[in-house]
C-alpha cells in the first residue's frame, strides 16, 4: 500500500476563485464505489482526461476526484495566460530545435482549440479573449532576450511585433519598460472562472467528487483509492494531479514543488483608468524568467505575479505570503506610480510542478495506471491537450502527436537531499536577485 502522506491544502485568497461565478460543488464521495476509470486531479489535465474519456467510452462512468473544489487548486490559481508558442528556456534563441519547436506550437494551439470551442459551445463565464501578450523588458539583459526570442520566432516563421518603450503607454498604460514584443496567438482568460465551467459542463457519465482527497493507494489487477470516507476501486487509474502525482508511488525523486504568488487589486474607478491609460484588456510576461507578470483583467484590475519558494512539503507558507505581497507592493508602484492609492483585494500562491530537464510526464506508468503530469509552468494549454490525447491513446486512437508526446516526455531524477534544496533555493536567490527591475 502506497500512504499518499501529503494533499494539497491552498490558501483561502485566490482572486480568481473569489471573483469568478459562485458555483455549488459536487459532493464529496462516501462508502463504496466501484468503476472502470478514476481520474485523480481535477484540474486543466484531469478534466480535459475526463471529458475524452466520457466521449471515449460513452456506455461507462467516469470517477473525477479532488482533494478540493475545483477552480480552488492551481488550475485556478494561474496567470491566466493560454499561450500557443514555444519558450524553451534551455535554448539561445528560446525556440531550440525546429522540429520540437513546431510540434509544440501544433499541441498549444490543439490545447487552446479545445478550451475555445468548450466556452463557446457551453457559454462558460470566463472573459477568454484573443488578446495576444506583451513580453516586455526593461533591463539590458531582458532586451537581449527578446532579441534572442525574435530571432526563434523569425526560425519558426511566427508573426511579432516589436513596440518600441515610447509607444508601449499606447498599449498598456505604463511607460517602465523599455520594450516590448507582441505575439498575437495567446489568448487571456479567467482562470478559475474556466475551470469552474469546465467542471459544470462535463459529459453526464462523469462523476466528479470534491473535496475528497485521496491518502492511500493500493495497486494490483485493480486500484484502490482510500480516503477518509470510504474507497473506490477501479480498473483503471489516470493521475492528473500535477506534482502532487509523485506521491503516488511512481516518478519519485523527478519534481521540484514550486509555489508562485500573485496579488490582484481592487477594480480601478473611472478615472484610475482614464490616468493609467493604454488598451482596456492586456497580459504582459516578463522577458527574465524571476520578472513580473502583470495584467489588466476585465474588470479593471491590476494582477502582479512574481516570487517563487521551493516548498518540498507541498504546503502554501503564510509568511511567504505576507513577504510576496511586499514584494508585488514594490513591483506595482514602479510600474503604475499614477495609481498611487490602489491596493491589493487578494494574495494567494500556487503550486507549480517543475522539473530539471522541464518535461512533464505522458504515458502508462503500469498496465492499469496511466498519467499525465508536471505542468512545468504552462498548463492551461499543455494539461488541456495532454489529458485529451492521454485519453485517446488509452482508447487505442492514434495521432502523431501522441507519438511526439511519448518519444519527447519524461523527467530527470533530480539530486538527493540536501543538495537538491540547497541548489534549488540558491538558484532562486540569484535568478530573483539577478531579475532587478523586471520584477
Ligand atoms: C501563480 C501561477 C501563475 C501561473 N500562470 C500560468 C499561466 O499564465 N499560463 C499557464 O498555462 N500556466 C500557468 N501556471 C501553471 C498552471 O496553473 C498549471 O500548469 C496548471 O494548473 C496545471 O494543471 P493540472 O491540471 O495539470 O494540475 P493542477 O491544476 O495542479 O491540478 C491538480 C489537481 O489535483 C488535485 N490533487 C492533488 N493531489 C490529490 C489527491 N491526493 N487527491 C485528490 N486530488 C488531488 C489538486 O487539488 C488539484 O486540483 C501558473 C501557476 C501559478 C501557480
């Protein structure tokens, strides 16, 4: 028997969540359940794997499990950007190889088909719109990567735009940076807001149960998955749970547990908006990997990312919280000193799952476990099309990225403890340090 001795617990002030259509969850499960397929992890991954599944194998019930509510967990934590291109931060000109690089752009935007055509066809509340994003600089480094970057998407044959700092005010109000890049194709969203809708809108012989967290795991001709209400037995098992997937008795010793943190403010008034200026819907990424990402939502209010822990105990930590919020303080004045009397409504953190060669895992982790995991960073678009293709390879169909998915995953083993934490927090420090303005 496997203990699954941590599950995640987020904390309580996710904006997102907070702001996004009130929704009634599913109840938690109870007693006895068996079925053919249990999904662990309701998030982009799990809920996309749940809904190919039901259309899949259409005369048998899907079990969809959380620990939490949906929109609560990391999928609704996120920056809300659902990106198509490639970022290999591993490569010179972040695009690397060609071939890795298109098919990447093709599983993106796969990803972003599926989430469009879900919204549209169900009418789900959640402000997706093509917006394109801004990646802006303002140091000398964060230029050259944005050089860098043009010459990847000049390789890629991938329309941009360079907006030179005189002219960015034009488009999102501040002038801070020095320059910006606009790449059309990604597409900003209400994270928890999707989420959320997603889950009111899956096929009806999915059964999702909330708030029930699996703690033990016995593997064999059948799984069984124990919580402290009851169990499920299933024939089938598919983990979609991100980094917490790793305690589930595969793929040990390969992710790193990173929380991020964002602040989302108070809307702005009339007139905020009239002295920030700039377009009325916008998403800036940072060109430094530790910079900000910054945002203005549909209903006018600023949301700061940036800081990162390492938290191997998978726990949210209050004194990060209370350190972060500072820190986007900071980051908020030196971009928006016309906004000198908005404040913050909400700070929350996340849980991201990376890994050392940033590869997530796709497959079959034994004859009846299947698994689509660590998002490394980019999953509202990534779990979205991983946990629908894991879902068609599992029905046996057969399409080349699938092939691509399977020939190019797979995590490292990461270094023992202590060096691990040692290493992973001294490359925070610097990469944070290093960041200077851009965060
Ligand atoms: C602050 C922040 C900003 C980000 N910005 C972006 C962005 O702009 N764009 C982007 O693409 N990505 C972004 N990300 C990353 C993105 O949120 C993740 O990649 C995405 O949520 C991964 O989806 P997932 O479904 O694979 O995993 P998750 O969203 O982590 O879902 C896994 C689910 O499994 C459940 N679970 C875990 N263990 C158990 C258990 N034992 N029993 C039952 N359930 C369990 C959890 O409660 C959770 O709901 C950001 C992340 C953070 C934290």
């Amino acid at each position: 028997m496997i203990k699954v001795t941590v599950t995640p617990k987020d904390d309580a002030m996710c904006g997102w969540y907070h702001t996004a259509p009130a929704r009634q969850a599913r109840p938690a499960h109870t007693g006895e359940k068996n079925t053919r397929w249990a999904v662990v992890g309701a998030g982009f991954t799990g809920l996309a794997a749940a809904r190919q599944l039901a259309l899949n194998f259409p005369d048998e019930e899907i079990v969809l499990i959380d620990a939490q509510e949906v929109g609560f967990g990391t999928s609704g934590r996120n920056a809300g950007f659902a990106i198509d291109l490639p970022h290999d931060i591993g490569a010179d000109d972040y695009i690397g190889d060609i071939d890795i690089a298109r098919s990447t752009l093709k599983l993106n935007r796969l990803g972003q088909g599926i989430l469009h055509a879900l919204v549209e066809k169900h009418g789900i509340d959640c402000h997706m719109r093509p917006s394109g994003k801004y990646q802006a600089a303002v140091e000398n480094r964060g230029i050259a990567v944005l050089d860098a970057y043009r010459r990847g998407l000049d390789k890629l044959g991938e329309p941009y735009e360079v907006i030179a700092g005189k002219d960015l005010p034009d488009h999102i109000g501040t002038t801070f940076y020095r320059q910006g890049l606009f790449t059309p194709g990604t597409m900003l969203l209400q994270p928890s807001a999707l989420v959320k809708g997603l889950a009111d809108s899956l096929p009806s012989n999915v059964t999702l149960y909330e708030n029930t967290a699996i703690t033990d795991v016995d593997y064999g001709d059948k799984v069984v998955l124990r919580h402290p209400r009851g169990r499920i037995v299933t024939d089938k098992l598919v983990l979609a749970n991100n980094a917490f997937g790793a305690r589930f008795g595969y793929l040990q010793h390969t992710v790193l547990p990173m929380y991020l943190y964002a602040s989302l403010s108070r809307p702005l008034t009339e007139a905020e908006q009239a002295q920030l200026g700039g377009k009325a819907f916008w998403g800036v990424i940072p060109a430094d990997p530790f910079g900000s990402t910054v945002r203005r939502t549909h209903d006018n209010r600023i949301l700061m990312r940036n800081s990162f822990s390492f938290n191997p105990d998978q726990q949210s930590r209050p004194h990060c919280l209370e350190r972060f919020l500072h820190k986007h303080r900071l980051s908020f004045e030196r971009r928006f000193p016309m906004l000198p009397d908005v404040g913050f409504d909400y700070t929350w953190s996340g849980s991201l799952a990376l890994t050392q060669n940033h590869k997530g895992f796709f497959g079959q982790l034994a004859p009846n476990v299947y698994g689509a995991l660590f998002c490394n960073g980019l999953g509202v678009t990534r779990g979205t099309v991983t946990g629908t293709l894991l879902a068609d390879m599992i029905a046996g169909k057969r399409h080349e990225l699938i092939d691509f998915l399977l020939s190019t995953s797979g995590p490292n083993t990461l270094p023992p403890e202590p060096f691990l934490s040692i290493g992973v927090n001294a490359t925070l420090w610097w990469g944070q340090r290093k960041a200077g303005q851009e965060s």
